[in-house]
C-alpha cells in the first residue's frame, strides 16, 4: 500500500494580464491544464476541462481516464461553437494514482508536461503534441535551438478544437519517495530542468515544492502563466481485510495465543472470560500493529476460506481490522471533506485562493491552488469585509467569481 499528497500552484507570470491555466489536485488525481484563444476563452476552456476531471472519485481505469479527457474534449468543443469563444482549446495532463496497486496512469494533450523524480533522477514521461517537438524528431531542431524557438508554443494537439482527439496514456509504477510534477508550460520555458529537478527535489513538503517552483518561473521572465502540480508517493500501513483470511484451526490457535501473551505482556487482559474478550477485542482495535506483528511470527498468510471454528476464534482479530478500515475510511473522508472546499484569503498583501477548510479541518491545512496578482490594499472597504469573513465555496469557479466581485468593488483594473 502506499499513499500519495499533493499539492498545485499558480501566477500569472509578469506578463500576461490574465490566468488561463488551471490546476485541480483531489483525492487521487492532479491536473494541470494551459488554456489558449481568445481573451475569455482561454481559461473558460481550461476550467471546462478540469471541472470535468474533477468529476474522478477515487481510482479509475486507463480507459476511463482516456474517456474522462475527452469528454472534456467534447464539451469544450460545444462551447466553443459560440462566436465570441470560437478557436478556444486547452492542453491538459492529468494523473491518476491507484493506493493498492501503486499504479499511476498519467494522460496528456498538448505540450503541458509530467515529470518524473526518482533516486535524484528528473526525466519527462510525456510527449509535447508541438510544433517544435516535431522539427525535433525529424531532426530539424537541436533540443537547444527547441528552447528558443520562436514558435515553441504552437501546439499540434488540444482539447476543444475537433469533436474527437487522441490522449496519450501512460502507465507508471510508482515507487516510495517518487515525486512527479505536472506543469504549464510557463514553467518549462522560464526555468532550465536542471533547476526544476533541484527545486522539485529539495523543497520539504509537496507544498513547498509547487510554490518554489512558480516563483523560479515568475522571477526568471514569468512571460507567460505558470502552473504546477506535485504528488508525491509515500508508504502506507499494510491493511489486512476480512476478505482475505484464510487460516487453519491450528494456526489461529496460535495467532490466538501470541495475540493473548502480547495482550498480557501489556496488561490489557482481565481475568474472567467475557472481560478477557472484551478487552482482546478492544486490543485488537488499538493496535493492528501488534496485530500484523503477531500473525507474522505465525507466518501465517490469511486469506478467506476458514473454519468456521477458525472465523469464531478469529473474531478479535476481525473487529480489529475493521476497526481499521473504518479509521482509513473516516480519514479518507475527512480528506474529501477539506478539499470539497475553496476559499479566498490575504496572503501577504495578496489575494489568493486556497483549496480546504478555513482554518484548517483536523490534519488538513488549506493550500494555495491560485494566486490572483490582485492586492489587498486596492479593495475597498466592502470588499475588504467580504475577504475577512473568508466564505467557503464548492468550486475554485465559484471561488474566482468571488475574487471576480471583489476587483470590480475597487478602482483596481485587475483581471482575473
Ligand atoms: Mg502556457
């Protein structure tokens, strides 16, 4: 079992007077997509796409991942059919990390990147649908002459711009302490991969890493909006479930006896019978620890067939394992919880977007998923009182229009 975190992060860059590109991290998925078009089409294609991957619960196929992106595809496309949207598309790379089988798959159309960091290794796993990758392949380009061409941002490949389209798919065995970045590429074009494979590497947390990495890109041009996704993979207790228990009537008699000595050895047990139960399966709630520890000395390899005298003796040790599962299952929705939210707050004397609970939800802080490059001090006093209450929204476009409202309640000409 392993389990992942992530972490995204935004600007603007010095250039550009608005953000098209998008980032969406959520249970299991992360995205990032670059929007392109027209002034009002460009994000409205991106939001269009990763709304729909932000539909993904849980872990889901290749195929439906494949599905997932052009559905995004087809309903970007029948926006765009408007006059004034015509011509908008979006590229998107999104991944998708299964905890059990430590399988990611990871899909992509256009030239928004994943990357791989492993063992201090930084190396690309997907293909740029571009102009300039194409040159490169026919060998028209060196990978230098790539760098600074000046039609690198030309794509050959997006979402929106045809009713069908081809998503590229990877599949990656994720290994402990693997980081992966998903990034715009505003990022790629600013800063040298040397530089985003240092950053990416040394930052402490998933959070660290995204925002470092926005600002290397920002404070090196930021020509262009820059945009990153980071997950990273980190082992998870092993969970035993009572699917598999298959056991032997000897061998639970044994798991029972070691189960008991250990319950003994810290004092847990009663002496009558019925307390002795209670307070074994109470043991066996507490600590799985001890519990997995014990049926590896049996060496015993539970599975699901077993005696029925086998099942009744194994009653503790079940109780505890669900026990378990429903501790996971509170945690993983506790998690659902604090990202079903997003929020605007002060951060610095900028306006951000944070995804979580203000204030925090148990041991999930908010993060930043968008920096608005709009300043608290241009907010009047109404919009001031607005941003201090930090109401809470389901969705980063409800969240956007809130900071939408707030601009157009100052002399501040911003966009966003
Ligand atoms: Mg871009």
């Amino acid at each position: 079992m392993i389990r992942i975190e992530s972490a995204a992060a935004t600007h603007v860059g010095q250039v550009r007077d608005n953000n098209q590109d998008r980032a969406l991290v959520a249970g299991q998925l992360a995205a990032v997509a670059d929007g392109m078009g027209g002034h009002a089409g460009g994000d409205k294609a991106a939001e269009l796409a990763v709304a729909e991957l932000s539909g993904v619960r849980g872990t889901i196929s290749d195929a439906s991942l494949i599905k997932v992106v052009q559905a995004a595809n087809k309903r970007i496309f029948r926006v765009a059919l408007a006059p004034e949207l015509r011509g908008m598309g979006t590229t998107v790379v999104a991944c998708v990390v299964d905890n059990a089988t430590a399988l990611m798959s990871m899909a992509n159309v256009g030239d928004s990147r994943g990357y791989q960091l492993r063992d201090g290794e930084f190396r690309q796993l997907t293909d740029d649908h571009s102009l300039v990758k194409d040159l490169l392949r026919s060998g028209r380009l060196t990978e230098q002459e790539a760098r600074v061409h000046p039609q690198r941002n030309i794509v050959t490949r997006v979402l929106g711009i045809s009713e069908d389209v081809d998503v590229d798919l990877f599949t990656i065995e994720v290994k402990v302490g693997d980081r992966y970045l998903l990034c715009s590429d505003g990022l790629t074009d600013e800063v040298e991969d040397a530089d985003i494979a240092q950053l990416l590497g040394s930052a402490e947390s998933v959070e660290t890493a995204a925002d470092d990495l926005v600002r290397a890109a920002v404070r090196n041009g930021g020509r262009d909006n820059v945009t990153v996704a980071i997950v990273e993979v980190f082992a998870d207790e092993p969970v035993t479930t009572n699917s598999e228990a298959s056991i032997s009537t000897e061998e639970a008699e044994e798991l029972e006896r070691s189960l008991l000595a250990e319950s003994e050895k810290t004092g847990l047990l009663g002496k009558g019978s019925d307390e002795a139960e209670q307070s074994r399966t109470d043991q066996a709630s507490t600590d799985q620890a001890s519990t997995d520890r014990a049926g590896q000395e049996a060496g015993i390899e539970l599975a699901t067939d077993g005696t029925q005298s086998a099942s009744k003796r194994l009653a503790p040790l079940v109780v505890g394992t669900a026990a378990v599962v429903i501790a996971i299952l509170g945690w993983l929705g506790s998690g659902w919880y604090a990202n079903a939210s997003f929020f605007a707050t002060d951060d610095g004397g900028e306006v951000v977007i944070l995804q979580g609970r203000p204030g925090g939800f148990l041991w999930h802080d908010p993060s930043v998923v968008q920096t608005t490059g709009l300043s608290v001090s241009e907010l009047d006093g109404t919009s001031l009182e607005h941003l201090t209450s930090q109401p809470s929204w389901s969705s980063l476009t409800e969240a956007e229009d809130f900071v939408a409202n707030l601009t157009q309640g100052s002399d501040s000409s911003a966009e966003g």
